[in-house]
C-alpha cells in the first residue's frame, strides 16, 4: 500500500526555500554594497534597507555582521576560483602557467577592491574568535571556498614540481604564503605610494603603480618556486 509524506513535510521544504531565498537576496546586496561603497561604508542597516526588510531579520538568517561578511567573501573566492582555473589551463609550461595564476588572483583583486578588504578583515581575527563569532556552516563554507581557489595555485606548483622546474617542498604552505602576502601587497596597490628615507632619518614617499605590484608578485612566485628552503 502507498504511502504519503506528511503534510508537513512540504510546508518545511517550503519554509527552507525561502529561507535559502532571503539568505540569498541578503547576500547579493551585501555584495553591492561592498563593489559600490566599500567594506567600511557597508552598514547591517543599508543592507537591510537595500533588501526590503527590518534589520532583525537579518540577524536571523546570520549570527552577527562578521558571519555576514564572511559569506559574502565566499562568493568573491567562487569568483576567482573561476578565473584562476580559466589562467591555469591556457599553459601547460609549469612557470608560464604559474604566471598567469598568480596574474589573474592579482588581476580580480585590483578589479574587486572590497573582495581584499573583506578578507584581509576576516584575516585579522583569531580562529578561536572566528568561532565565537561565525557559526560552523559558514565557516566551512568559508573554509571550502579558500581551499578550492587555492588548489588551483598549489596544482601549478605541484605539477611544477613534478616536471622538476620547481622545488617546493610543501605546495599548499607557500600558496597560502602567496595568497596572504598577495592580500597584503595589494592595498600597496590601492594606496600607491611607497615610503623611503630621502636621507638618514628624513622619509619622503614615492609612486608605485598597480601593474608593478603585479610584476612583482609574479616575480617573487616564480623565485619562492624555485627556492631551496631547508
């Protein structure tokens, strides 16, 4: 004899739907905010408003800002995760194709100011204090999305290795190396200026542009792949 799901069930589903829904709808206008304003300028009640509802709704969807954000990085690294791997197959020259990864990771920070900001915040805090403040599904999904735009990276300094044109003796320790430094090198980017002593104890600043600090992120990738560290 058939059976039949509880009513109940479909009402759940849904109930989850439009949870999913709102969720969704809350991060794309966080995400519009962060690419017109900024992360600084990005209020909990400008979001809101930007969606249509109170902002104790969104607190219900969402721990707290933090978690918040978090989750709207996530979207920035599926991004990128895209244009690394689109770099990763145009070569198959291990330092030509390491070239145009850590190119193109450079390329969408500079055309993603707020995707460098965001994670350079959630950079600063503490795993114990990420914890206290994001829930374990965000993190995860957080997790997630940093390590599959960096398998990219450590698959073209793995392969590099096995061609022998690299002597990286742990992959995945100088991608992530990269990926900080890089996150770093690109506000040097954004400011543009460079501070330098014009004599003993006298500082003066001078001009750097972003396509320098491209070239040189390249650089050092391709020296640090090539480097015996002990």
């Amino acid at each position: 004899m058939a059976t039949r799901a509880p009513q109940t069930d479909g009402r759940r589903s849904a109930a989850a739907a439009r949870r999913r829904a709102r969720e969704a709808e809350i991060l794309a206008a966080t995400r519009a905010l962060f690419d017109e304003r900024g992360l600084r300028d990005a209020q909990i009640e400008d979001i809101a408003r930007a969606v249509g509802i109170n902002r104790a709704i969104v607190y219900r969807h969402f721990t707290g800002k933090e978690e918040l954000f978090a989750l709207t990085l996530v979207g920035y690294l599926d991004e990128m995760r895209l244009d690394l791997e689109a770099a990763a197959a145009a070569s198959t020259e291990p330092k030509e194709r390491l070239a145009a990864v850590v190119g193109a990771f450079v390329d969408y920070s500079l055309e993603h100011p707020a995707f460098v900001d965001c994670a350079q915040a959630l950079m600063r805090r503490s795993g114990p204090e990420l914890l206290d403040e994001i829930s374990e599904s965000a993190l995860y999904r957080l997790g997630r999305a940093i390590s599959t735009a960096l398998a990219t990276l450590s698959g073209a300094l793995e392969d590099g290795v096995a061609s022998g044109d690299f002597t990286v003796t742990d992959p995945t320790l100088l991608a992530n190396t990269l990926y900080a430094s890089g996150l770093g090198a690109l506000q040097l980017a954004r400011v543009g200026i460079l501070v330098k002593e014009a004599a003993p104890g006298v500082p003066t600043v001078g001009e750097i542009s972003p396509q320098q600090v491209r070239e040189y992120l390249v650089a050092s990738a391709l020296a640090l792949a090539t480097l015996e560290i002990s």
